[in-house]
C-alpha cells in the first residue's frame, strides 16, 4: 500500500465517523426530545393513576407489571410519595409491595451494573422507605458508589431504622468528606436518639480524627437536644485539636444553655484568635447579658474578625445597643468600624435614617449617621 | 536546498494541524468518560440536600461591574434567587460613568454605611460602600477605576465568607449552579481551592427577569460560531483537564475559589488581560511549589449563560484582548511548560495550551504562505497535501461533533433548527472564522497601542439578547 492510498483510508474511515456521528447526532437530539416529552406525559399519568388508588379504597384501574418496569412509574411514585403522609403513604407502599415494586428496585440495586439503574434503585429504595429492605439498605450503607451509600441512609432514616444509627455514626470516619456531609444530614431525621451515638464516636474518635468529630459535633447543634451540653462542655475541656473546639463553641451557642456561659467566656481570653472571635459569636446567641462586658473588651481585640463578631453579638444581647454606641464614640476607631456595622445590620441604621427624615433624630441617631456619612475610609 | 526546506516546513504545518485535533479529539474522548458518570451521579444524587444542610459552606458572589447600567439589576437578580442556602453578593463599581451604581442604589434600596473593610489585597482606592436595604444580602464597593481585576480584588477583600464566586455583570445563573458547584468544595473542602463552572453563551435565548426561560440558537452567524466554540472548550477538554487534576484556567465568568487561597497568592493581578488564567497558574505554581495538596476542579453541571459579542468588531477585540492574556501568561509561567516537576498540569495541559493555543497562530500562518508557495514551487506532491488537508478537516469535524454529541448530556437546543444550525457551523467553521481568528491572534502577536486595553464590549443587556438575534 503506497502511502496516498493509506491517506485515502484514513480519510475513508475519518468521514465514515463523521457521517456515523451526524447522523447519530439527528437521532439522538430527535428521541431525546421525544422521549422526554413521553417519559413525561406517562409520569403524570402514573401520577393520575396512583392517586385514584390512593383516594378510592376499591378502585379497579389496572396497574400491570409493564407499567411497573416504566422507569415514569417510579419517577410518579415518587413524587406522590414525597406528597403524601399517614394512611395515604401507607396505602401507597402497599400498591408498590404489591405489584413487586420493592422487589424489583432491590434486584436492581444488587445488580453489579449499569450504575444509573443501580442510583436510581436505591434513590427508589430511598423514597419509598419499606422496612422489608432495610437489611439491604444496611448492607449497601458500605456500597462502592457514595451516591448509593448516601440514599441507603435516607432511606434508612425514611422509615426510623434506630440499628442504622450505629452503623452509619460509626463508619463517619472512613466516609469521603461529601458522604459524611450527607451521612450527618440524615442522621439528624433521628432527632435526639441520634445523640448518644454521636457522643460516644466524639468521645472515642476525638483525639485521632479531625473533621469526623467535628462534623459530628455540629449535627449535634442541628438536632438541637439538650443533653449533649455536659458531654460537650467535657470536649471542650480535653479537646486539642482548633476544628473540634470551634465546631464545640459554635454548638454550644446554638444550643444556649446557660450553663456553658462561664466556660466560653473564659475561651475569650484565648490565644488563638478564632477561638476568641467564636466564643464571641456564640456569647451573642446565647443573649447572655453577663457577656456584656467581656464583648465590650473584644470589640477592641487587635483581630478584625473578633471586633466583628463581638459586635454583632453585642448587637444581640439586650443592652448591648448601648455598649456599640459607646464604642461609636470612643478614640478607637476600629471598634468603632465594627459597631458602625453592627448596627447597620441590625436595622439601627434605617432607623436612625427614617427619624431623621422626620427630624426626631437623637444625639445616638446623629452620631451614627455622621459616622456613616464620612465613610470610605478602610480600617484593618 | 530551499525547496527543501520549503516542503518539509508545508508537510510540517500539516502534520502540526493533525496532531492538534488529535489532542482535541483525545480529550473529548476523556471528558466524554467523566461526564458520564457525573451525569448519572446528577440526576439520581441529591445535592439538592445541601440546601438545608449546615455543611454547605457560605459564599460570597463578587461581581465586578463597568459601565454595567443596562444589565446589572437582571444580572443582579438572578443571581439573588439562586439556590443556596447562604450567601452574599459585593459588586464592586469600579468607576463607572453611565450610571451603573444609581441603578443599583434605586433597585436594591441601598444605603451608605461604614464597614471595616480590610485591604488584604492591592486596589484603586474605594470611594463608598453601601449595602441593600432590602430581603437580598447585597454590599457595593463604589471604587475608582482600576480594571476588572482591580475590582475583584477590592470585591474579596470585602467579602465575609470562606468562599468567593467571581462572575461577571453580565451572566444570567442557573438556579442549581452554585450548590452544584458547592458540592465540589463539601466533597473535599480540605483540598478544594477552585472550582469552574459550565458558560454557555445566551444570545439567542429568551430571559425573563432574570431567568433563562428558553435556550436557542441564534440565527447571527457570530454568536453561533461561538456556541460551537464554548460547547467544545467547556465539554469537550475541561472535564477531561479536570480529571487529570490538570484544568489550567477556572473561567472568570464562572469561578468559585477558596479565599484563603487566593490571598495566599497576592488575588487577581491588576491590568492583567488573562486574571482568571494567571490566578490559576499561580494557585498551581504556588501549591506544587510548596507541596501543599489541593485540586483545581471543574463542574460541567453548574451552568452559567453569559453575553457573547455578536458583532465581528467586538469579537476581534475580544480575541485580542484573550490573547495577550495568553502570551503574558505562558510567558510568566514558561518554566512549567512540559516541566515533569508541575505533573499533568506542566505536561498535559499547560504544554498542551503553548503547543495548540499559542503557537498555533503562528504555525497557521506560516501554513498559508508556505503551502501556497511550495504548491507553486513544485515542491509538494498536491495529491498528498489535498489528502492531509482532508485528514485534517475531517477529525476537526469530528472533534466538534463529539463536543455536540456530549452536550446532549444537558438537553439543550433539540429542535431541529438548532441542530441544522449548529451542525452547519461546524461544517463551515473552517472556511473563513477559523482564518479570521487566526488573523486576530497575529495581530495580538504584534502588539502596538491600538490592541492593548481591554475595549468596550458593548452590552445589550441579559433580558434584551433573545429578540431579533
């Protein structure tokens, strides 16, 4: 073969592709538009469908095994599961026991391949949340794909699967940051039986793991039970590690027990300037009126983000408008930056403007607004 | 001797042209594995979680904004109904005259006020802040010109959260794209210090206050050329770049990017006319240099539309004003270019970028004068330069219609017509748009005073593109 000719070939089998590929490309953009026009129209249908079952305790439309296999009946059954509670979700999983639904959707999720049937089987699995394939559920909790291990918990939570707890708080620690994210937020659908758990892997994983326990901690804050405050308050005693004692304070505000006051007052007056600007932080959402006058200390902090947070905090807690326009009016002029927005955050601004169009200004008012007027300048 | 030389330079350019679409067809081929599984991964998982979640980290969006009075309300709004649990956006005014900060002030109810504000990185001096008095969580920089970089930077430097999305004026975001682009950082926040987002040129499609309502293609021959172009560029090589840990620019339409990071590196470099390039390299250069673990990743599912030019007159400008940004950047980062020290990115991406972007205007050129010349010399066998030619023409075709193919992915332009008109633009891409932009590109290669700066690109306004166009 001289070399035009393998030149020819290769030009010969280039066009073919090309051909191939336009004509694929007509094809493709012609059924997908297609099929996502019927896909949807048989979606709504199911949906018509299934909440005639739902509504009639006898009604006789038929739903056969073809329908079942229609990835729209899935999409439709779950959308009416996410629309429905009580009686009406329980006949709804009857229907998909019923007519193999379940079983169908577990098979698929066993299955070795295709990824896509496998995701959308234990998104299924998920939604519909039947406590016959709980054991599933727990087995794939450990599945190769993140995608499925993550609604494998959903599901979990769905239908208050208490063993999954365990289970899911103690494989935190192996997960990739983006499955314990999810991992946390599910486990928050357990409310406070999620707590003790979590406790106890902060507890065992606190002095070897950094954003396990950290996470843990902040789910904590979320679920919002009050008895996670004590153990707490032991974590902020022994823990080392800086994202352990932050996640630490931040919950404890959020939860705003007084009793956890005096010890994040104290973490004001740490080295660490992010311990300082967080324990100012969590101060103001507490309300704690006793922190008045440590935050009155930190909004003239050398950090710029401590003077912020202590601000905003003062900006809180009752009395504390009057601490920031002290500051307002102090010779230190980053405090005063930071009270200046503080009360611009908390509506005293627009307020001061509003009494000055209609000329009831008060000296505060006056102070603030000539403030505000010179601004432009920075203060770091 | 010089016949010689004269026909290997004409087979040289022709080999040169094969290979680049080869590396082109490669890629599509690797970023048509990624998105795959990223699709699947999109429209089963559910990101949509993270709205509700205390993991979802806050961001604040920084919009830098000249001259931007007839789009930036719109632009302004979409971007407030995006869906994510917490942000802020800081547009920086930098110096507009057309009365970009009044239209702000009046649609968003802003206020003067007086906030610290930390110069962490260099900007021209700020003038006023103000901030929304209304439900959107908005602050403006009022600041002298300085330039788009300028302003980012005094944009950072006011920002409140750990993360900054740097977008433009000029863009219309889909309502999914930052928690989609988030879930990147939450996958990896350890490590994650950018991420890019899918552009998508808007000309042509219908946008009602603020949203993008229909996407189509336009009928102007200009601004569908470029569709051609983004769908290749940001579906045919960034997910295969991005794979291979080796994406060497995080568009400045579209890029989120970790602070700190950013401030580690000195921010956005002003007059710089390729910032979102140069940061990138930096960020490479910096973390590899220092041995410090990160990633640089791209998100084909976060979907941004955006302006394009669709005048000539524009365009060129614009080519130009990319180019330089080219030249300067492989310039200041030319010790990377196929260093086995910088990985996939020194070797793959960056050598790649000099050997395909950069070069390749000179060695078209030189294509047009010697293969003409040769031909008339007697030098080239024309039976085998019309064969090269075809092999060429042919995988360039293909690689364009591979990139069409993937960005079947996300559904968009399925009538016929749009198909017709996209497919007729790679047909003919090669006869004519193709020459003028290496033209635009020689002409950045040779510099003087009429090509530097950035030009005005004449905005229409996000909501006014759909009509007539």
């Amino acid at each position: 073969m001289t070399g035009i000719e393998r030149a020819q070939l290769v030009v010969l089998i280039i066009f073919g592709i090309d051909t191939v590929l336009v004509f694929g490309l007509f094809i493709l953009k012609g059924t997908h538009r297609r099929s996502m026009v019927h896909r949807e129209q048989r979606r709504r249908g199911y949906v018509a469908l299934l909440s005639r079952h739902i509504t009639y305790e006898h009604c006789t439309d038929p739903i056969d095994a073809s329908m079942v296999q229609d990835p729209a009946f899935l999409d439709a059954l779950i959308d009416v599961r996410d629309a429905v509670v009580g009686p009406e979700a329980q006949t709804l999983l009857d229907i998909a026991d019923q007519y193999g639904v379940v079983e169908t959707q577990a098979a698929f999720l066993e299955a070795r391949h295709p990824l896509n049937r496998r995701l959308q089987a234990a998104v299924a699995l998920a939604e519909i949340g039947d406590e016959s394939v709980a054991g599933l559920l727990m087995e794939h909790l450990k599945d190769r794909e993140p995608e499925i291990r993550i609604q494998c918990a959903r599901g979990l939570v769905r239908m208050k699967w208490t063993p999954a707890i365990e289970a899911i708080v103690t494989s935190f620690s192996k997960q990739t940051p983006w499955v314990r994210a999810r991992f946390a937020d599910t486990l928050i659908g357990f409310g406070s039986k999620a707590t003790w758990p979590l406790i106890a892997y902060i507890k065992v994983n606190q002095a070897f793991d950094s954003a396990g326990p950290a996470l843990a901690i902040r789910t904590l804050a979320t679920i919002g039970d009050d008895q996670a405050v004590k153990p707490l308050l032991s974590v902020l005693d022994e823990a080392d590690d800086v994202e352990i004692v932050i996640a630490t304070i931040e919950t404890l505000g959020h939860l705003g027990s007084p009793i956890a006051v005096p010890q994040i007052q104290a973490l004001g007056h740490a080295d660490d300037w992010r311990l300082r600007a967080k324990a100012a932080s969590a101060l103001g959402d507490m309300s704690d009126v006793t922190a008045t006058d440590l935050l009155e200390q930190l909004i003239r902090d050398e950090n710029l983000w401590v003077r912020r947070n202590s601000a905003a905090a003062l900006a809180k807690i009752p009395g504390g408008e009057e601490s920031l326009h002290n500051a307002l009016i102090g010779d230190d002029a980053y405090a005063a930056d930071a009270a200046t927005e503080a009360l611009t955050d908390s509506g005293a601004l627009t307020a001061a403007r509003d009494r000055h169009d209609r000329n009831t200004t008060t000296s505060l008012d006056r102070t603030l607004l000539k403030r505000v007027s010179t601004g432009g300048e920075v203060s770091v | 001797m010089i016949l010689d030389a004269i026909r290997w330079i004409g087979y040289g350019t022709l080999v040169y042209f094969i290979l680049m679409q080869t590396y082109l067809l490669l890629l599509a081929i690797g970023s048509a594995k990624s998105l795959r599984r990223s699709h699947h991964v999109n429209r089963f998982g559910r990101v949509v979680e993270m709205l509700s979640s205390r993991t979802s980290p806050p961001i604040s969006i920084v919009i830098p904004a000249f001259n931007e009075a007839a789009g930036i309300v719109d632009s302004v709004r979409s971007m407030s109904i995006v869906r994510y649990p917490r942000f802020e956006i800081v547009i920086a005014n930098d110096g507009s005259s057309d009365g970009t900060l009044q239209a702000l002030i009046e649609a968003f109810q802003l206020e003067r006020i007086r906030i610290p504000y930390r110069p962490d990185l260099d900007s021209a001096p700020i003038r006023a802040i103000y901030r929304g008095r209304g439900g959107v969580d908005i602050t403006v920089i009022d600041k002298e010109n300085g330039g788009r970089a300028d302003a980012l930077n005094a944009g950072i430097n006011a920002a409140r959260y750990p993360y900054v999305l740097c977008t433009d004026a000029d863009v219309v975001l889909d309502a999914d794209c930052l928690v989609r682009s988030m879930q990147r950082i939450v996958e990896d926040r350890q490590r994650t210090i950018a991420v890019g987002g899918n552009i998508r040129p808007l000309n042509g499609s219908r946008v009602e206050l603020g949203h993008l309502i229909e996407a189509s293609v336009p009928s102007r021959l200009i601004p569908r050329m470029q569709i051609l172009e983004y769908v290749r560029t940001f579906l045919a090589s960034r997910p295969a770049w991005s794979h291979l840990h080796a994406l060497p620019n995080v568009s400045g339409a579209f890029g989120i990017w970790k602070k700190s990071a950013v401030l580690a590196v000195g921010g956005f470099t002003p007059g710089h006319m390729g910032e979102d390039m140069d940061l990138t390299m930096r960020l490479h250069r910096y973390h590899i240099d220092n041995k410090i673990p990160y990633r640089i990743v791209y998100e084909p599912s976060a979907v941004i539309w955006t302006e394009v030019p669709d005048s000539a007159r524009v365009l060129r400008r614009q080519r130009i004003r990319w180019h330089r940004g080219l030249m300067t950047t492989i310039h200041d980062f030319r010790r990377m270019i196929f260093n086995p020290r910088y990985g996939t990115v020194g070797l793959v991406s960056w050598g790649g970028f000099f050997l395909f972007e950069y070069l390749a205007p000179i060695i078209e050129f030189t294509g047009w004068i010697v293969v003409p010349l040769a031909l008339i010399l007697g030098a080239l066998n024309t039976t085998s330069l019309l064969w090269l030619i075809l092999i060429a023409f042919g995988m360039g075709l293909m690689s364009s219609l591979v990139a069409l193919l993937l960005d079947e992915t996300y559904g968009y332009f399925n009538s016929p017509t749009d198909t017709s008109r996209l497919l007729t633009m790679a047909l003919i891409e090669n006869f004519g748009f193709r020459q003028l932009t290496v033209i635009w590109r020689i002409r950045a290669m040779i510099g003087g005073e009429s090509v530097r700066g950035w030009g005005n690109m004449e905005r229409r306004g996000v909501a006014n593109l759909g009509a007539n166009n």
